[in-house]
C-alpha cells in the first residue's frame, strides 16, 4: 500500500495523527508549502483536490511555474559491495558508472509505470 495521492500529476503525502485524530499531508515535489487535511479518507482526499486545484490556480495568476526544478543530478548512497559490483559491471559494459545508473533507472520506469 502507498501512503501517497496524485491528482493533476502532483503527488501528495498522506500520514495520520493518532494524538488528533486526523489525516494530514502536503503535496510533495513543490517549492511551496502546501498542506491538507481531513477527519475521514473521504475528506482528506477532497481536501488533497481542492489544495491542488488551488495551488495550480494559484500559479497560473501569479505566472509562476508549478513544482521544483530538478537540475538532473543527486547523490546517491549505497553499500560499498554494491557499489563495487555496479563499477564492475559498468567498466565490463563499457560505460561509465553515471551511464549504467542512467540506465537502470530508464529501465524500472519503464518496466513499472504507474
């Protein structure tokens, strides 16, 4: 089971607050700080709605593009034994070690979509 939403491609958190007992989230992958929340699952993802609806809105008067920026590099950490037999197998393969990353994550979005 995820513990996300999406709705108009923008994903959403979902949690669960035991102490106030109520469902809560904030749309994940955006600059902006934007949070929901609801009693019941019906009502958190209406609330989910409408906050992206709102924030998408919100963008288009103020001429501002949705979302964050990736800049198409991150840091990856893994266990060192990994880490060699990934090497191992990029040098065998005749690429670099950032080309056989590359292509292992074209791979399993394309092997798991949705």
């Amino acid at each position: 089971m995820k513990n996300i939403m999406v709705h108009k491609g923008l994903i959403g958190s979902v949690c669960f607050s035991e102490e106030d007992m109520v469902f809560h989230g904030k749309i994940e992958g955006i600059i902006d700080l934007v949070s929901y929340e609801g009693s019941t699952v019906e009502e958190l993802v209406t609330n989910f709605h409408e906050a992206v609806d709102d924030y998408l809105e919100l963008c288009k008067e103020v001429g501002k593009e949705p979302g964050k920026s990736y800049k198409g590099s991150f840091n990856v950490r893994i266990n060192p034994d990994l880490h060699k037999k990934a090497a191992i197998k990029a040098k065998i393969m005749g690429i670099s070690l950032n080309q056989f990353v590359l292509i292992a994550i074209e791979k399993e979005l394309t092997n798991h979509r949705g």
